[in-house]
C-alpha cells in the first residue's frame, strides 16, 4: 500500500511539469511561425526590376529631351509619332524632310511602327550634294531615304537586334544589345532609345540611314 501511495505522488508532481513543457514548445513553435511568415513577405524580383527599367528611354541624347510640356517623354507619348517628332528640338530637320515628302499624315496614321529618327547634327553631317539632292526630290529619292527609317511593329529594345525590312523595301541591320546599338547602313548609333509614341516607339540616331540606289 505504501508503495502504491508513493507512486500516485510521483505520477501526480510530474503531470504539471510535463504539460509545462508541451506549453513551452507550443509557444515557441508559434514565434517560428511568426518570423517565418514576416521573413516571406513579398518583394521585388530582379526580373520584375530589370524589365522596368527596360520600359524607360535610355541613352546620351535622352538628358537633352525637355522635362515637361508636349515635347517631353510624356508628352510624345500621348501624339502621334510626326506629331511627337515635331515638338522634339533635336527633330527640326526630320520633320521639315516628312513636311516636304508629305509623309506626315501617313506616318501620324501607320499602326504600331518602330522609327529611326536622324537628329538634327545628323542631317547636317550628310553630304550636302545628297542631300540637296533629296530634298530636290520630294516624292522619289527623299521620301526613299526617309521610308528607309521606318520599320513595320513596335520594336523593345531586346527584339531590335537583327535585319529588319522598311517601308522603302530595303532592308536595315541592328547590331548590339542592352543600351548599345549601332544601326547601318551608315553605323549609326542609338543615342535615345526607346521613345514612346502614340503609334510608334522611336530611336534618335546619330546618322542618315541612306540606302544604296
């Protein structure tokens, strides 16, 4: 009986410190669970990161896009690509040469097209005797080298790489990758890529695309 007693007593004082012990592991099994889930919490993917800052314009040229107003980024986003073209400052000869070869409206109405527009310093550099000739002739060699820029669909910068046809029926290359691309005839280089247009997604280049007649 003594020994039966004693076992009872034993069996009594071990019972709270085993459930003592169930409630501290309960407890910090749930503090894990915590830090688990505040540890996996959503982020940015690198991905996710490198795809938009693929979305923005790049290049040299792109510091000297104004700020605000219609000739801005945002601004050319929201006109027609002649349109958008015309309030760039850097576009002032492109767009007298689309005025004269009345390429305007076709350009403004074209759905989804890629454009290669020649600054301003890049007509200048052009032998004067071509173009004089060009201009010369508005509706045949000038609105040849003009349809010589323009590509059908609107080209990313990771599908620009490679032969493309123009409207002029000739064909252009693109060499390059990431923020560096070289467009020949002519190895012209991208100097703002990646403009967006209303119908067009543009890339100023510092050459004349001029075909070989």
């Amino acid at each position: 009986m003594r020994s039966t007693r004693l076992t009872v007593a034993a069996l009594a004082l071990a019972l709270p410190l085993t459930l003592a012990a169930c409630g501290s592991d309960d407890s910090g099994s749930g503090s894990g669970s915590s830090d688990t889930m505040t540890s996996a919490a959503p982020s940015a993917s690198p991905s996710e990161s490198m795809s938009s800052s693929m979305d923005e314009p790049f290049g040299p040229a792109c510091a000297g896009v104004p700020t605000s107003g219609a000739g801005s980024f945002d601004g050319m986003s929201k006109d027609p690509v002649a349109t958008a073209a015309s309030n760039n400052p850097a576009l002032k000869t492109l767009v007298t040469a689309v005025g004269e070869a009345g390429l305007g409206d076709t350009l403004n109405s074209a759905k989804d097209i890629t454009v290669f527009a020649p600054t301003d310093d890049a007509f200048a550099a052009l032998d004067k005797a071509t173009l004089d000739k060009a201009m010369a002739d508005p509706k045949g060699l000038l609105t040849t080298v003009l349809t010589n820029h323009v590509v059908e669909g609107r080209l990313s910068p990771d599908q620009l790489s490679g032969e493309h046809k123009t409207l002029s029926g000739k064909s252009i290359n693109v060499m390059g990758s990431g923020e560096d691309f070289t467009v020949t005839p002519g190895d012209a280089k991208v100097v703002c890529g990646n403009v967006q247009t209303a119908n067009a997604t543009v890339y100023i280049i510092d050459k004349v695309l001029v075909p070989e007649m």
